[in-house]
C-alpha cells in the first residue's frame, strides 16, 4: 500500500525537533542562572509541551494510518528500543569509556538505562500492537485505556521508594531519577493519535472534514483554550518531575496544543514555499536520524561545556549544532540512500 508523506506532520516534526534542540542546549551548557531564569522557563516550556506530547501523537496518528501487521510494528519497536539503548551508550561513550572525566565512570553506568523516548516509542509500539491484536483497534477501548494510563499514578503506590533499585520500573511507571519518559502516562499520547485518526476517517463526514469554516472556528476555539490554560501548561511545563509524571489536565492542555497546532500548521504549508519552510519540513522527514545524531553530540560534548555558556554562546550553539547535525544526516542518507533524495527518507 501506497503512502504519500504529508507536509503537515512534516512542519510539525520539524519545528518540534528545533524546539528540542533549543531546549536541550539550555538544559546541559547553559549557566544555572539563566535556566533559573524567564528566559530558560519560557525555553523549557517551549521544549516541553511542543515535543515529546507532538512526536508521541503523530507516531500514534501513522501507526494507524498505515496499518502494519502484528509482527510489523513488534520489529519496528524492538529496534527503537535497541537503538535508544545504543544511542544511550553513545552519547555518554566519552565518560564509560574513561576518556573524559574517569572518575565518573562507574557512576555513568545507569545512565545506559535512562528512559530514552526512542525506547518509550519502542514500548509505545509493542503495546499498542498488543491492544489492536486484543481489541481489533476499537477506538472506545482506546480511549477508556487513555483515561485508565494517566489515572494509573493516583491509584498505584510509588514504586520508586518500594524498588529503587529497580531497572526494568523506570521503562515503565515512576518517579525515578532516570525515568525520564515511562510507558504510563506517555502511551497515552500514542493511543490518543491513533483516535484521532479513526475519528477523522471513520466517524466524521467528508462535508465536515473539507469545511473551511468549520477549521476556522476550530483553530479559533482551540486558541481560545489554549490561552486560557497557558499558565497550567507553562507551570508543569518548567518543572522537570510535574512534566514527566503528569496526569489528565495536562495531557487535555497538550491535546489541545497539538489540535491548534495541527490547524495552525496545514494553514501555513498552504501558504509558504521558501527555503525555511522547506528545512524544517525537510527536519521533519529526518527526524530520527536528526534525533539520534544530534544526541550523540551534545551528550559528549556536554561533558566538556557543562552548564558553562551564556545567552549569545548559547545563540552560536543553537544555530551552530543545526548546521552541522543537519549536514551530517544529510551526508547520512546520501549514504544509506545514494539513489534516493534524502529529503524524502524518515
């Protein structure tokens, strides 16, 4: 079965893995006082609610788009999950290996085991592969098994104080230092893309779906929201343990930034045809390859620049670690692709 790319998802992708590298930078070179800063909230904010929820939501929309087997999506997800543990030996190979800074290698060791949302894409797959399996992909049970993930953390114990040691936990549910993006609450963002979908393309009509009005008086409702719960979104947003382990509000205020993102983002691509437009698109068809290659710099470098640079060296870094990432997954797909366009690869 053939599957055209959109251009949507692709600005959305794109702009979101911008917003993830700004934030990342701040987060590992930037001097503590201006993470503590409004500058460094409104960045955390910006890579907050922008990326992983956008990244999770559109996987779960193409998951159901493209209607792969069984065995399929297992595969896939078993080799995000093997690449999110290479890419986590990767990026901290300077300080395991004992070439920079010896002293911490026994202590970098879990960090081989930090939950990687390329491993959370991974789990993300299998489980959702493991429910279409059981439940035929019904869009009722998908959203009763939304509700259940993101009210799972008021139910259960905290697990982090009963296993701290734990390794396999972190993948999955609490509050460890390492568990950056677990199972519960993220699935819910795969499964709520995967609604999507089946809501657009079973349960809306044609006439609906093609009204201009109708998108129109969306975006602007979904606007309207959006302000609203602005400041409920920048609060978790800006603090590290709320935004990872959060709960139903702020995953209704993510939805809704992804609705009025999706609106806002087709509006443009109708609109622009210039070279910006098309690099971050051109982003979003890499994004994997971006990801993976932009983490295995800035992990290693970081261990050189940690939390040493000021707002322009942070300016140079950003465009800096755009450029140079971005030409060497250009290269990368020339390689992998020497016959094909790489603009036009995942």
């Amino acid at each position: 079965m053939e599957h055209y790319r959109s251009r949507t998802s692709d600005l959305i992708k794109g702009v979101a893995i911008i917003a993830m590298v700004q934030v990342v930078l701040l987060e590992l070179f930037a001097r503590q006082p201006i993470v503590d800063g409004l500058i460094g909230k409104i960045s955390l904010f910006i890579g907050g609610s922008t990326t992983a929820p956008v990244f999770l939501s559109v996987m779960g929309y193409y998951i159901a788009y493209k209607h792969k087997s069984f065995k399929k999506k297992v595969l896939r997800g078993l080799e995000l999950i093997g690449l999110g543990f290479l890419l986590n030996i990767g990026r901290n190979i300077l300080v395991l290996t004992g070439l920079a800074h010896p002293e911490y290698a026994q202590a970098a060791i879990p960090l081989i085991f930090s939950t990687d949302i390329l491993i959370l894409a991974g789990l993300s797959l299998i489980a959702i592969a493991v429910i279409i399996q059981l439940f035929r992909g019904h869009v009722l049970i998908f959203l009763f098994l939304i509700v259940v993930i993101l009210l799972l953390q008021y139910v259960i114990p905290p697990v982090e104080n009963t296993f701290p040691n734990s390794i396999l936990l972190p993948f999955l549910y609490g509050k460890y230092p390492n568990g950056f993006f677990p199972l519960i609450p993220w699935l819910s963002y795969v499964l709520a893309g995967y609604c999507f979908y089946q809501f657009k393309n079973y349960f809306v009509s044609d006439q609906f779906k093609h009204s201009q009005t109708v998108k129109v008086m969306l975006l602007f409702l979904s606007g309207i929201v959006l302000i609203v719960t602005a400041k409920f979104g920048f609060r978790v947003s800006v603090e590290p343990k709320l935004y990872f382990h959060h709960g139903i509000m702020f995953f209704l205020f993510c939805i809704n930034y992804v609705f009025w993102w999706l609106l806002s983002a087709r509006a443009i691509v109708h609109r622009s045809d210039n070279f910006i437009a098309h690099y971050v698109e051109w982003l979003g068809k890499n994004v994997t390859a971006f990801y993976v290659i932009f983490m295995l710099l800035v992990g290693n470098l970081a261990i050189l620049f940690y939390k040493i640079l000021d707002y322009k060296e942070l300016i140079g870094w950003f465009i800096g670690m755009l450029f140079v990432t971005s030409l060497l997954v250009f290269l990368w797909e020339k390689v992998r692709h020497p016959e094909t366009d790489s603009g036009q690869q995942e």
